[in-house]
C-alpha cells in the first residue's frame, strides 16, 4: 500500500448511522463544519472523543513515519517512485508534522 487516509467515523446528516447516533443521544454536535472525518462528532461507547481523534492521528503517523515510507519504497513499483510515492507520502508526512503542533485535531 502506498497511500491511504486514515478518519474517524463520521455520521454524516441523512445516513443510517446519524440516525442511531441521534436517537441514541451520542451526537456531539450539528455544526456541520466540523464533520470533516478528522473531528469526532459522536460519543464512541469506550473512549472518549479526544482518544479516537489521538489513536487515528498516530494511526497516519505510524504509517507515514520516515522509516515506513522508506521500507514500502522498496516494493516494486511500475512508475517513478520518487515523483508519484516519496513526494505523496513526504508531503503527507509534513501536513502530519504541521497538524501536530499547530493542535488542529482536538476534540468536541
């Protein structure tokens, strides 16, 4: 796998999951800015929002962690790796990096 997005379930307005949530009272909030699949919107059952937020954050950052992006580059790949791989992946490594100091995923 050379690329992936990592987010949090996010009920979005019309779906069968905003419903439960609603009628189970675990919506957080209907400002329909923050449902961007990075916030958390909803109560999880066994942790809090800002736990989900932190666990899909260090899900990416694993992922795309220097020494990852440069063992999955070892793979083969029928294209250039360095404009279509590394370039992707550093720049996603980097928004990361920003995200986390600037505090941009913070919870309800």
């Amino acid at each position: 796998m050379e690329l992936t997005a990592f987010s949090a379930l996010t009920p979005y307005p019309g779906t069968t999951i905003f419903k439960t949530m609603q009628d189970q009272g675990r919506l957080l909030s209907t400002d329909w800015r923050r449902y961007d699949s990075d916030q958390v919107v909803f109560e999880p059952k066994h942790f809090t929002p800002a736990a989900l937020e932190q666990a899909v954050l260090q899900a990416a950052k694993r992922f795309y962690a220097t020494t990852s992006i440069f063992k999955r580059l070892r793979f083969g790949m029928n294209y250039s790796p360095y404009r279509h791989y590394l370039l992707p992946n550093l720049l996603r490594k980097y928004s990361l990096m920003r995200m986390d100091k600037e505090g941009e995923c913070a919870a309800v």
